[in-house]
C-alpha cells in the first residue's frame, strides 16, 4: 500500500504566509493606483475649477470695460447738452449760476455757525 504523503501545519502555515505576502504586495499596488487615480482627479478638478474662475473672471471684466464705456458715453452726451444749453441760453445760465452761488453761500453761512 502507498504512503500517503500528509500535509504538516508548517506547509499550511508557509501557505498562509505566502498567501498574506501576496495579498500585502496587492495592497501595496492597490493603494499605488488609488493614490495616482486620486491626485489626477485632484489636478482635473482644479483645472475645471482655475477654467471656470478665469471665464467668470473675464466675463465680468468685460462687463465692467461695457459699462465704464457706457459711463463715459453718457457723461459726454450729457456735457454736450449742457454745453449747448448754456451756448443757447446765455443769461438764464448766469442767472442759475447766480443762485446756485447765493444758496451754496447760504447753507455755507448756516453750517459754519454751529
């Protein structure tokens, strides 16, 4: 009749401790890869992040360039008319002039007194 060959607890153990030692090494690699995987998603993120904050950024800009340009625009048309105003309607221009001198001299006096 042919031996049997029995297995020992040391050949189990040995077993085991390869079995632990490639789990350890898959670990390892796991952790490797998530780690890598985290910071590309990290460097995605901020990259949509720096993109979307540079457009907002030079879409307000523009805005304020739009509206500093309206400003300006409005300004001018406005001295334009007060010039002309002034141009058609000499003496009524001096004559508010005039008043607006008298009551500022006024509330001027007033103020100073306290």
């Amino acid at each position: 009749m042919p031996r049997k060959v029995q297995k020992t607890s040391s050949d189990d153990l040995q077993n085991i401790r390869q079995d632990l030692d490639s789990l350890r090494t898959n670990v390892v690699e796991l952790t490797r890869h998530l780690k890598k995987g985290g910071v590309q998603n990290a460097n995605r993120l901020t990259d949509s992040i720096t993109d979307s904050l540079n457009d907002k950024y030079e879409s307000l800009l523009s805005q304020g360039r739009e509206t500093v340009d309206t400003i300006k625009t409005q300004t001018r048309d406005q001295y334009d008319n007060f010039e002309t105003e002034v141009k058609t309607h000499p003496a009524r221009s001096v004559a508010i002039a005039f008043g607006a001198g008298v009551l500022a001299s006024f509330l001027a006096s007033k103020t100073g007194r306290r």
